[in-house]
C-alpha cells in the first residue's frame, strides 16, 4: 500500500484528508428543515425509554418480591381471609335486598289496599279523595248521620251591576295604559 500511496505522491497529486466533510450540508440541510420535529422526537424517545425502563424495573422487584417472601401458608391465610370477607359481604347484600323486597311488598299492599277502598267507595257513590279524607268521612258519618245535605254559603261569583262591555260600575279605576308600540305617525 505504500507503494500506491507513494505512486500518488509521484504523480504530483497532493492526497486529500478523506473526512466526513461531504455529509455536513445535507445534515445542516436536514436540521434546517426538520429541526424541531427532530428534537421533539428525540425528547419523546428518551421519556419512552425512561418509562419503560422503570416499569421493567418495578416488574422485576414485584415478581421477585412475590416469590420471594410468600410462603404456601401465609397464601392459604389470605386466601381463606379474602374468601370470609367475600362472603360476609355476600350476606349484607342479601340482607339488604330482603329488606328492600320486603317494602316494596308492603308498598304494593298498600296501594293495592288503596284501589280496594277506593273502588269500593266509587260503588257506595263517594268520591274517593285520599286516605285522610276516608277517615274523616267515617268519623263524621258516625257522629252525625242525620245531616247528608252539606251547608250552602256560597258567595255570588258575578257582581251584579258590573259589565266588561259597557265599561262603568264594578271598576274602582277608569284608567287604561295607552297603546304599546312605535308610534303610528308618518
């Protein structure tokens, strides 16, 4: 090889440093163009790898903790616990919904005793007002029966000597707001 390097040297060529001079320009070109897409892409590489870095790193201690330190009778003793709360847990909901079917029963009771009464007072001709209502019926029904007409003190609902058309009497004020609008003139 020296010998070529030499013949080079002979022919009056002057050797050239062979360097990575001719990939700066389309790396600055690159960078000019895509710069910042490039540096946020970097930045988001590295938080990537960090991330998965420490995931791997809390799965390993995790797995090795877990095998590590269980012993089959401590495992047994959660187990057994966890099944106990599981079940006791079972028993409060199943008391709850009992307790839950239970008064909509009593509700469904009640309303269907409700349509009963109420029925049964639209055959005898009453009207039926409500469960207070009923009550008070029987009491008074039971304490006087001779008085079935209800007393009349009806107030006259129309005053006699008013009428809207003609426009006097009935009123205390004869004054009325004008018109609402803009104005009618040209």
């Amino acid at each position: 090889m020296e010998a070529q390097g030499d013949a080079n040297v002979r022919d009056g060529e002057v050797p050239q440093n062979q360097d990575l001079g001719f990939v700066l320009p389309p790396v600055i070109a690159f960078l000019s163009e895509y710069g910042w897409y490039a540096a946020f892409a970097c930045v988001g590489v590295y938080l990537l790898l960090q991330h998965l870095r420490k995931n791997r790193s809390t799965d390993s201690q995790s797995s090795t903790i877990s095998t590590s330190s269980q012993d089959p009778d401590s495992v047994v003793q959660r187990q057994v616990a966890l099944e106990a709360s599981r079940r006791r847990m079972q028993e409060e909901q199943d008391a709850r919904a009992a307790e839950f079917r239970d008064r909509q029963q009593r509700l469904e009771e009640d309303k269907r005793r409700q349509k009963i009464e109420m029925w049964e007072s639209m055959k005898e001709g009453k009207s039926y007002k409500g469960k207070a209502q009923v009550a008070q019926q029987s009491t008074e029904e039971a304490t006087s029966s001779s008085s079935l007409r209800p007393k009349t003190d009806k107030k006259p609902l129309r005053n006699s000597g008013y009428s809207p058309l003609s426009g006097d009497g009935g009123g205390t004020c004869s004054w009325r707001p004008g018109r609402r609008g803009p104005s009618a003139g040209g």
